[in-house]
C-alpha cells in the first residue's frame, strides 16, 4: 500500500522480474502496482503481472493507468486464501506490501493465504513481504502519530463491529513462513517515511464510517467523541509532509 523508500535498494536487491509472472497480493489503490510497474520500465523487463484484491473499485483506474508497463497485465478480484485461479507451480515471484495485516483481520486467515502463496509459486520461486511492525504503546516517543492513528482506526472498527488490521511481528511472520515451508529466509528492519496525504486517507475512511452510521449506535457521545479524536490528530499533525512508521521486509524461496 504504501511507498517503500527508505528500504529501497534491499527491497529490489538481486531481483529480476524479466520474462517473469508476477504475483501482486493486495492492489488497493494501486501503489505498489505503480512500483512494481516502475521497476519493469526502468529495467527493460519483460513482465507478465496479475495483482489480486478483494476490492476491485479501483481496477478501471488502475488498468488504465498501468497496462502498457507489463507484457501482460491482469487485476483479478479474489481473496489471497483462496486463489483457485491461479494453477499451483506457476508463479515466479508474490510481491506484498502491506497486505497480509489486513488478510489477518480474521484469526489464522493468515496462514492460509500463506499456504496459498506457497502454492502457486514455482519450486525456487520468491516471496517478498512488507509490513509494519506491531506498536504496543499507544504513547510511543518514536511515532507519535503513527500511534494514536492505529489507536483510533482499531477502536472505530470495534464500534462499528468491523474487522482491522492485525499487525504480525517479524518473529512470528517467519515462524509461520517456516511451518507453510518456506526457506531462505532474509529479513530487514527499518523506519519508513510515510507520505502524510496517504496516512491520513485511510484514517479519513474510518471516520466516513462513522459518519455514515452515526445513528446506529446507541450512545451518540462514544461515536462524537471519536469523530473528535479524528479531527484532533489531523489537526495537530496538519503540516507534516511524511510520518515515521516501523515496518520490515522478509524474502523468502520456495
């Protein structure tokens, strides 16, 4: 979802996507497509990409946007637990950027699209991940937005009895990597630069969430109050350009 710039050069470090398919999990609004998209231009290759999502509103756009980059260009709407489209043995790389934490909203969904990756990518073939890393302290010095942002996105999603994001600690991503059968393990660490525009787009969603169903809770003073939450943090962050985020990347064969 987001830009990795930080990381860049141990993101693309040794990997080639020419005369390759691709495997993009979790399009969004098209980012790391656009990413993607750059490297193949840059480089001269030749790439056949199919990204999935759960949510194809942004396909048309993105479509447009993006299909003279590839060789061959697919956006399929799907779940990345259950990709009974895709042939097993017949990818060469599965790119995720910020995907799997929301394929974890629901318990151990995650170990399935897991399994499901592993599927489809062809013996030797490569898994890239990238996520954010788990903040426990909702008062964290280091990321004071990135804090209280998760703070209120998770409790209007628990108003709202909708499921969120569930953020993986590193540790745990490669265990389970290893139990699915996953191998060559390599992970990196670091603090990204979030574009500001893009961190508060997704927190404006969650307070449209509200907005919309402001009459279907019964205490109308919690719901208030968290549409007051909202507006405070945009306010008080309202001239950063970009926010620090923890985030890791893993590669892994299999």
């Amino acid at each position: 979802m987001y830009k990795i710039v930080t990381s860049e050069a141990f993101l693309w470090e040794d990997i080639s996507l020419d005369d390759k398919i691709v495997l993009e999990g979790g399009t969004s609004w098209g980012n790391t497509t656009s990413i993607i998209a750059d490297q193949v231009k840059a480089n001269g290759w030749q790439t056949r990409l199919i990204s999935v999502d759960i949510d194809d509103s942004h396909f048309d756009e993105i479509q447009e946007k993006l299909a003279g980059y590839f060789e061959e260009f697919s956006l399929r709407k799907g779940d990345l637990s259950n990709l009974h489209f895709i042939p097993s043995d017949s990818i060469d790389f599965v790119i995720c950027n910020y995907t799997l934490s929301s394929v974890n909203q629901f318990p151990l969904r995650v170990v399935k699209a897991l399994q499901e990756l592993y599927r489809v990518l062809k013996p030797g073939g490569g898994l890239i991940i990238t996520e954010e890393m788990p903040i426990w302290s909702v008062d964290n010095e280091d990321y004071p937005y990135w804090s209280k942002r998760l703070r209120i996105i998770k409790s209007i999603s628990v108003l709202k009895a909708m499921a969120h994001f569930n953020e993986m600690h590193p540790q745990d991503m490669e265990d389970t990597l290893r139990l699915v059968g996953f191998k060559n393990l390599k992970r990196h660490e670091f603090n990204e630069k979030i574009d500001a525009e893009m961190a508060t787009k997704f927190l404006d969603k969650r307070k449209q969430t509200l907005i919309k169903g402001l009459n279907d809770m019964e205490n109308q003073n919690l719901t208030k109050g968290f549409l007051e939450l909202t507006e405070s943090l945009k306010k008080e962050f309202e001239n950063q350009k970009e926010f620090n985020a923890p985030a890791y990347i893993i590669k892994a064969v299999k």
